[in-house]
C-alpha cells in the first residue's frame, strides 16, 4: 500500500528539470509573459482614477522632487519642517519619480504598480526553482490575484515597497540555502535592511523564516551555517543602520523633526511609535493607539479569528486555509526526509512567513488596518503553490488526495462564506462551491492517478479555478474604484455587509467601506464618517498610529471628486481656489502653517507650496515648539497661519497637543483674522 513517506514518481528536486525540458522554454517563456502583461494591465488599469491616493505621502513625494534634503529625510514639506511618520525608502522612490516625471497622480502611483509586477515575478521564480514552472505560475498567479496586493500595488502607502523587500529576500534565501552562499544571504540581510528603512520591523516579522530555513537545510556544516547568518545579520545592520546613524549625526537644527517621536531621534520611533507601541499598544506618541487589545475599529478584536474576520477576511484569507494545510501537509510528508530536503524547507521558509507574520497581526494590541495583511499574501501564494505541487507528485498515495481535496473544498467552502458577507455577484458564491465540491470528489473517489491522468489533471484544475474564482473576482472588482484616504480597502463599491468592525460584526458601507463626498472644490469634505463599530474618537485614535497613513478626510479628491476609502474623514482643511492661488502668491519659505498634517499635505498639493504641519499627523508630535515657530516668523519665514485643520490637523492626543494650542493662541492675539475663500486665515506678515 501506498503511503505518504514513500517516494513518489518524482521528487521535487527532480521535477522542475524535467518539467522543464518536457514543456519546453517557450511554453515557460509565453506563460511567464502572459502572467507579468497581465499582472501590468491590473495593476496599471485607470491608475489616475485615484488621484493622489494617500495624499500625506503624495506630498511627502512632492516635497522630496522639490528639495534633496526633503527627498533624503522623507520630508513631509519642501522647507524640511518635520518628516512623515515613516523612514524614507518608500519615499525615494516616489520623489524621484516625481522629479523625474513630474508630480501627477501617475508618476507617484505607479512605482507601486511596477513594484507589484516584480513581486509576482520574484514568487513566480522563487517557486519554480525547487518545484517547476507550473507551480511558479500558480505562486505567482495567486500573489497578483489577492485582493489586497491588487489594491496596495495601486496606491502610494509603503507598503508595496516593503513587500518587494520581502519576496527579493525569500528569493536571495532560496538561492542561499541552495549551495551555501553566504553572499546570497549577505544580499537577504541587505533587502531587509532596506526593508528597514520602508516601514521599520515590520520588515523583520519574515527574519526568523529566512535563518530557520538557512539554519536547518543548507548544505554544509553547522559552524558555517552559523557565521553566514552572523554576516547576513552584518549586512542587515550595515544597509539599515546607515541612514540611522545619519539621521543621529545630523545637526538636529538643520534637519527636520523625525514625527511620530517625542525625542526627534529615528531609534525611539523605531522602538516606541513604530514598534513597541504597534505590538502592544499604550500611550506614547500615538503609536499604540488603543492600547490594552482595545484598538479594534479597524483591524477587529484580537485572537486567532482576527485574519478571517469582517476587516480582514476578505482582503488577505481567501486561500489562507489551503495554505496553512499545505504547510502542515508538507511537514508531515518530509518529517523523515534528509536535513536538505527542498520541500521541507520550502515549507520552513513560506510557512514561517506566514505563521510570524499572521499571529502578530492576530494579537498585536496596538494599531493595525486591514491593509497590513498584503505582508502575508506572497507566503501565501507560495505556499499554496508548492503544497499543491508536492501533494501532486504524492497523488497514488490516497492520503495526499484527501489533503489535496482538502485544499480545494476548504478554500471553496471559505470563498463560499466570504461572498457571502456582501450580496455582491451571488451566483458566483455558489458556483464556486459546486465546482470545488466536484473537483474534491474526484480527487479522492477509487481510481489510479497515475493511469487516469487526464481525469485527475481535469479535476485539478476545475478545483484551482473553483478555489481562485472568489479572490480574483473580488481583486478585479478593486480595479474599478478609485481608492483615497489612509484605509483603503479592496472589493467593489456595490457590495453590502460584512462591515469593517470585529470580528463577525457589521458595520456600515460594506467591505469597501464608503465613499466620501465632494465638495465644490472637488476635495473630499472632511465629514464624520466612521468605519465600523468604532466611534469617530475611536478612529481618530487608531488613524493617529497608521502604520504608514493618515486618516486622509481631505484626501485626494482635488482629482477625483472622492474616491474608496475604508475609513471616515477627520475633518482635514479642505481646500479653495481662492486660498490655493493666495498660497501660490507668497514667496517665504513657508506658505502656510496649519494644524495637522493631513490639511499641510492637501494645501501642498493644490498649491506646489510649502505648508508647516503643527503638531505632526496626529497633533501629538513636538514641532515646532512656540519658540521655534516665532523665531520662523520673526524670520519671516512663513506668509500665513490658517485656523482649523482637523485629525491628522485636529487637537492631536496627549500633552505635547499643548504646543500647537499655544501657537494658535499666540497668533490669535498677535495677528488679525480674515477670511478667504471661507476660511479664516491670519496673515503672519503684517502684525495685528
């Protein structure tokens, strides 16, 4: 009788090469094509239809294409005020597309789009190394299908940045563990030290995967093994830890505040606003947001259900079940095996991604948005990918069927309850689920697979289309909307339930969340819309913490008339013609000051100016102090001050608020009001 530990036909080290030769290069080469072009046209498809997206980083990249300095530090104005919540990486690339190109809804959104299309390639290669090209296709198919990749690779968050990262590491690791190679590795600690430097430790949420993996099945002896990871770790240090030490050697005068730190120092926003303070929550500088497991407006309550969940579910877990069987599967069938064995580490390495990266998502108490979980969808796809492959070549083996047909009908059987939560295409809910059913029987029912070749291949296919149908109709749909603001959230506009609250719960606007208005200048009024559950102050509160976002309640709809947006509008300063032209007027270093970064970030972009954004993106960031913003206008370094502004621009939270409090007060009384356009503006050039 045929067991799982007995070999199969073909071993996975053995069938990528003869695989390869039986299909031919041009079949692989067409197929590899075919995936990228169409990848592109996803990704690229009415890319403008967006605007700015996440207008704090669209100025930030305006700000960096119009002074170096700005461009080095990750600037949020062109006058090196403060910088964003984030260190720069993500930045650079943006700000030199926009140098280069100008600064246009194009050229800051489509290096993330190109970003996309490489990752898909780099799953697709990754995978097809140990376990052929149609296992490659797969991976990387599933990767450009997930909803949530199809609607960060369209948007200018760090996110995509981080996620190429990520998938060149796993890339450069595979190659490592294949011969040893300390300088592969060396290259992986080099991209994570990068990755570093786009979005701080998330990056190495994948570290303890990609040393397992090198430390278990790489071919050499212990000793070795250890000093590569030792120079690996080097490389890590040195490509992440040079921008750190310039930031801290830098005269702190003549650079701009690091936000999101109560110290102006790149290591306490690292370690506290995002680090610490995203795991566990707390009081701080923003960055742990609800603290205590209570921030669950956005990302649904903490513990194991919270990547299923009515926020999460259907951006991220569509083939997550297949993945994680696949995993264990995987385990099962090489727990024998030699230490080198490529399957096994296959599994070490996709799914130690999935499982680091997904349990902190699942319990960190701190802020998290459901757009986080693009950092699981390459694990994922790989993952699905080489299980299928392995169970495949094990396929006499009755129980690799069950496993597989377990694949396919629990992956089904979960698209069937996520189209569900929306009353959205219902036929396709259940088609989708006879087809898995079907392909699932078949698999399993009392035939020979190695002789009934044609029937197993049919079902197995029949079974990937049923499982991918719900994801990639939901990912596709994302390409239709125009998608603002700080918590974008993939799916079409039309659908209803599922909510973005906890765990099972409702909400309002359905997964997409809903769709802000315009007002008669075209940028998005700063409503009080809230996304699920949460209150207004509950939102302002997680949105303060935005993993790499601000809650954008003005957000780009000065070129889109409003767009998708997961979450509510913080009452952001909207802009006017009126006050546009008199910002394009002045001349000082600083056009403007206003409260908030989310209004500074709007009034940049309409004008092409320089806006002062008092208190950060949350309000709770000390800069400039009221002495420093004196000695500015003393200088006369900034034409006006203009009332208002909202969250990310509104009162921030906690005690240094207190500054921007003391500057509006001081203007208040030093200067006279007037009104333009509507909005009350104080002119800093001429005392009161």
């Amino acid at each position: 009788m045929t067991t799982l530990m007995d070999r199969p036909a073909t071993t996975p080290e053995e069938a990528a090469p003869r695989h390869r030769h039986r299909r031919g290069p041009g079949w692989e080469k067409i197929a590899l094509g075919v995936l990228l072009a169409g990848t592109a046209v996803l990704y690229l498809w009415n890319l403008s239809a967006s605007g700015w997206g996440n207008s704090f980083y669209a100025a930030a990249a305006q700000a960096g294409a119009q002074s170096w300095k700005a461009w080095l530090f990750g600037s949020l104005d062109a006058g090196n005020a403060i910088t964003v919540d984030k260190p720069p990486a993500a930045m650079w690339v943006m700000g030199l597309s926009a140098r280069i190109f100008g600064v246009n809804s194009w050229s800051i959104l489509a290096p993330q789009a190109l970003m996309g299309v490489a990752s898909v390639y780099l799953v697709h290669a990754s995978v097809k190394r140990w376990f052929g090209p149609v296992a490659g296709l797969l991976g990387g198919a599933a990767l450009a299908l997930t909803p949530v990749a199809v609607l960060m690779f369209r948007f200018d968050n760090p996110d995509a940045l981080l996620v190429l990262l990520m998938t060149a590491g796993a890339y450069t690791t595979i190659r490592a563990v294949e011969k040893a190679s300390w300088k592969w590795l060396a290259l992986t600690g080099a991209l994570l030290g990068f990755g570093f430097l786009t979005k701080m430790m998330q990056a190495f949420l994948v570290l303890p995967a990609f040393a397992l993996v090198y430390l278990v099945a790489a071919p050499t002896g212990i000793g070795k093994r250890i000093r590569d990871l030792l120079i690996s770790g080097l490389a890590l240090l040195v490509s992440a830890g040079w921008f750190v030490a310039l930031v801290s050697l830098w005269p702190a005068s003549s650079r701009p505040f690091i936000a999101g730190s109560t110290n102006n120092t790149l290591w306490e926003l690292a370690i506290g606003y995002n680090g610490l303070g995203r795991i566990l929550g707390g009081s701080g500088n923003g960055g742990g947001g609800g603290g205590g497991g209570q921030n669950t407006s956005f990302g649904g309550a903490t513990g194991i259900g919270r990547l299923f969940g009515s926020s999460m579910g259907l951006e991220i877990s569509w083939l997550l079940p297949a993945a994680l069987i696949a995993m264990i599967a995987v385990l099962a069938m090489t727990w024998r095996a030699p230490r080198t064995d490529r399957a096994r580490a296959a599994a070490i390495l996709w799914g130690g991604w999935i499982l680091v990266t997904g349990i902190t998502f699942s319990w960190m108490s701190g802020t998290i948005h459901p757009y986080y979980t693009i950092a699981l969808a390459p694990g994922i796809a790989a993952m699905v990918a080489v299980g299928g492959r392995v169970l495949w070549l094990y396929r006499a083996a009755l129980a690799a069927r069950l496993t597989l047909a377990a694949m396919i009908l629990g992956t089904a059987v979960w698209g069937w309850v996520l189209l569900g939560r929306s009353d959205w295409l219902p036929a396709l809910r259940w088609i989708t689920l006879v087809a898995g059913v079907i392909a699932a029987v078949a698999l399993v029912i009392n035939f020979n697979p190695l002789k009934a070749r044609k029937l197993a291949v049919v079902a197995v296919l029949v079974g990937v289309l049923s499982a991918g149908a719900g994801s990639a109709a939901w990912a596709t749909a994302t390409v239709g909307e125009a998608h603002t603001g700080s918590i974008p959230t993939s799916g079409p506009a039309s659908a209803s339930g599922g909510g973005m609250g906890g765990f099972g719960g409702g909400g309002t606007g359905g997964p997409g969340g809903q769709r802000p208005s315009a007002n008669s200048s075209g940028t998005q009024s700063g409503g009080d819309t809230t996304e699920g559950s949460g209150s207004s102050s509950d939102d302002a509160a997680a949105g303060a913490a935005d993993g790499g976002a601000t809650e954008d309640g003005a957000a780009a709809g000065d070129a889109t008339g409003g767009g998708r947006m997961g979450g509510g509008g913080m009452g952001g300063q909207s802009t006017n013609s009126e006050l546009t032209a008199a910002l394009k007027a002045t001349t000082t270093k600083w056009a403007a000051a206003v409260s908030g970064a989310t209004s500074a970030a709007d009034l940049e972009l309409a004008s092409g100016t320089s806006v002062i954004a008092l208190g950060g993106w949350n309000g709770s960031d000390p800069s400039p102090t009221l002495a420093q913003f004196k000695a500015y206008v003393a200088a006369g370094q900034i034409t006006y001050f203009i009332s208002g502004g909202g969250m990310g621009g509104g009162g921030g939270q906690g005690g240094t608020a207190t500054e921007t409090s003391q500057i509006t007060t001081w203007v208040s009384e030093n200067y006279t009001a007037t009104t333009v356009g509507g909005t009350t503006v104080y002119n800093l050039t001429t005392a009161g």
